[in-house]
C-alpha cells in the first residue's frame, strides 16, 4: 500500500542570520543522525517530541523504516498539533495501523504546515485512510 499526500503550499519561514542559520543546521543534523538507523523507543520519541513542540527550524523529518508502532506515533500527532515549521515528514515502513492513522489525522487537521506526508509500506487499512482522507476535507 503506498499512500503519498501533498496538502497545501506550505506557509513561508523566516528568515535567520546567516551565522545563526549555520549553527541551527548544524544542530538539525545533530539531531537528525541521533536517530538515524535506530528502532524508535521511548527515550527517541521523546526527543523527537521535544524537537517537534521547541524548534522552528526543522522542516523535514525522516522517521520512515524505524518500527515505530501506533504508540508512538500518537506521541509525534500531539506533537505535530502546535508544529509550525515541519513541511514534509516520512512516516512510511513503519508498524502503524488504525489508531496511528487516527492520531496523523487529528493533528492534520490543526497543522497547516505539513504539506508532504509519506504513509507508504504501514497497516493503516480502510478505516486508517478515511480518517486521513477525512482529515484533509
């Protein structure tokens, strides 16, 4: 099942310093690499959480092929509710099925910033999609 939504144009970022954005990227790769070829668990998904409520200045986030189970992804939804700066999150081969896709849509349905979510290769199933479907009308 492969599943690729493009919302809406995302919202313009403002714009930093030049010293100061080198050292914000910097840190999103910090950050990023932390969590890269690793399984999510509970000590990940916090910091994941944490990165997604404090920074302005993540824009991407690839969370695809980490094992990441309904749980958790409600964690990153709550999280995604008061996001403003993420535009494209991978979420695909991961374990998430109905109630994850529940918790995706509520925060869809608040975040106007998210224009390009990847939900491919997970066990969503018909009821998951029409909570997402529902999410974008």
């Amino acid at each position: 099942f492969f599943f690729l939504m493009i919302r809406r144009p995302p919202r313009s970022t403002p714009l930093y310093s030049s010293a100061a954005s080198d050292v914000y990227k910097r840190q999103e790769i910090k950050d990023r690499n932390a969590i890269d070829n690793q399984e999510i668990r509970n000590a990940n998904i916090g910091m994941i959480e944490i990165m997604l409520r404090s920074t302005k200045l993540i824009t991407r986030l690839y969370l695809n092929n980490k094992n990441i189970e309904d749980k958790y992804i409600k964690v990153i939804g709550e999280a995604l509710k008061n996001n403003t700066s993420l535009i494209d999150l991978n979420l695909g081969k991961n374990n998430i099925r109905c109630e994850g896709a529940k918790a995706i849509s509520e925060a869809l349905k608040v975040n106007m910033t998210l224009a390009i979510l990847f939900l491919n290769d997970n066990k969503i199933g018909k009821e998951g999609a029409k909570y997402i479907a529902e999410a974008l009308n």
